[in-house]
C-alpha cells in the first residue's frame, strides 16, 4: 500500500505531472514526428556511383539522352568518385552533348578528361561521330595551355546549395522552391530545379531565378500530385558541368501529397494516437527517471500511480 498523502501534495504532484506531459507533447511533436510519417519512402537506398554510370550509358543506348545526363551529373558529384570514374563520366557526357549538338558543353567535358589524362584515346572502332570532336578539342586544350592540368592552381572553393523541402503539400498546389547558394568562386552559371510527380519517370527541368545568393522556382500545381512529389537542385557552370546538387537524379528530394478530401497528416488519428503513446512513454520515463523523495519510498518493486484532477 502507498504512503498516505496530504492534499497540498496531491496538488503538487497533479501539476509535476501536467508539466511532464506538456513537455512530452512538446517532444514528440519537434523531435519524433519524423518517425511517425507514413512511410513514403523518405529513406533511400544509395546505388553505388559505378552502377550509376552504367545506368546513363544505358538511358544513352536507349536514346534517353537527358536521363542520361541527369544521371551522370549525379556519379559525378559523388564523394566517392574515382578518377578512372570521373574520365568515363566525362566521356559518357561528352557523348550526350555531342548527340544533342550542345557543342559548348562537349568542349567543356572533353577539357576536363583530357585534364584528368592528356593521353586518353577513344578505341579505333568508335565511330567518327565522336572521334572527330574528341580530337578537335583535344587539340583545343593544348593550344589554350591545357587548362585544369596545371598542378599549382589552387582548388577552387567548394559551391555549397542548401534548401529544406516541406514536409508535406496539398495537392494541384504550387510548390515554391526557395534556398541559398554558396558560391564564393563565382562559378556558378545557373541553377535547375528538376521535378517530376511520383518516384519514376522523367524529370522536367525548371530554371531558378537566381538573385543575391538565393534560388528560387515554383512547381506548378498541375504536377502536384499524390502520394509524393520529387525534386532536386542543381548548380552548373558556364559549360554546363554540374557543380553542385541538392538531393539528385537517384536520391531525390521527396515531399508527401495530401489525398483529395484528406488534410494535414497533424490532423489523422493514427498521428496523435502515436503521439498519445509517445507521451505517456515519455511521461512515466520522466517520472521514473527525476522522482526523488526525502522520506523513505516504497519498494522499488512497488507500483506506481499517478494522478491528475482538475
């Protein structure tokens, strides 16, 4: 049996308990609501960077040169990237850009190989589509002073694109896309927000108004629907090489749709009865955990009851 107590402690211990709620709610609702999200497939798995490329060869083989692009602008950014990687990135590139007459952006992936390796050759078989432009800036390079090989030339300053996407959307509602660029070398030429609704198919390209260090572009309503929208952004310099990307063509950014008739996911009863489990975990661990007395206690095998009274 408990210790008998007075009504001042009673008191004292209804507004102690009050309090431990109120602070759980709060708890769940800033630091676990993630985990309680239905599970839209925020969590992606990463495909390893070489397996990446030989889905834009193949996106190449089947004519699907944007896709291709996408993707290899993804391999190319990744931190784990290799040299030997790097040079098929930017001969797979250069291929894309040479198909689609993008004269500029072949130059200026095809400067940055022959950087990487001054002897690159492509196989006699290849077709004298590519072969004759690969030699032409191949020849490029050297006349211009081999830029990019020399090795005392400090690197350039990492560009550095941060946006937070919401967290949900409802839906045939434009989503605008806000975020800032660091870009302290001035490399950066343009950003692209590039978009698509659902997780498969083509991304559709937007550009991003670029003013003062921010970024912004707006999905149109149209491509706003359920379950999930999908986007990410990328920065590129003046010959069209990606430099920077948050989130990317593989691993998207991803934001939840309201279905029609169906509001805030803060509004369903599986949220605040997740919620309500939560803060009751929360409120006996609190309990448990900060509960000291100054007069001797039952056993600590003893039951515990909590009450709380208007």
């Amino acid at each position: 049996m408990l210790p008998a107590m007075s009504s001042g402690s009673l008191v004292r211990r209804a507004r102690a308990a009050r309090f431990a709620v109120s602070l759980a709610l709060f708890a769940t609702a800033h630091v676990s609501v993630a985990t309680m999200l239905p599970q839209v497939a925020w969590a992606q798995n990463k495909v390893p960077t070489q397996k990446l490329i030989d889905q834009a060869k193949e996106k190449f083989d089947d004519q699907q040169y944007d896709e291709s692009i996408q993707k290899l602008s993804a391999a190319l950014l990744r931190s784990d990237v290799s040299k030997s990687q790097k040079i098929e990135i930017y001969r797979w590139l250069a291929y894309n850009y040479i198909v689609l007459k993008q004269d500029d952006s072949a130059r200026t992936a095809l400067f940055a190989l022959y950087a990487l390796d001054e002897e690159y050759a492509l196989p006699k078989n290849e077709s004298p589509k590519f072969r004759e432009p690969f030699d032409k800036y191949k020849k490029q390079w050297i006349e211009e002073g081999k830029p990019g090989q020399t090795k005392t030339e400090k690197p350039l300053p990492p560009v550095v694109l941060k946006q937070i996407p919401p967290a949900e959307a409802p839906h045939d509602q434009s989503i605008a896309v806000t975020g800032s660029v660091e870009d302290t070398g001035k490399r950066v030429a343009k950003i692209v927000l590039f978009y698509r609704t659902g997780s498969a198919g083509k991304f559709l390209e937007l550009p991003c108004a670029l003013d003062a260090g921010s970024f912004k572009a707006t999905i149109p309503a149209n491509a706003v629907k359920p379950p999930i929208i999908e986007y990410y952004v990328q920065a590129s310099d003046s010959g069209g090489l990606a430099i920077a990307t948050r989130g990317d063509a593989e691993t998207p950014l991803r934001v939840a749709v309201q279905a029609e008739k169906e509001g805030s996911i803060f509004g369903t009863w599986w949220f605040w009865t997740g919620a309500a489990a939560i803060v009751a975990g929360g409120v006996v661990a609190t309990y448990l955990l900060t509960r000291k007395s100054t007069t001797p206690g039952p056993s600590p095998n003893a039951g515990i009851v909590i009450t709380i009274s208007d």
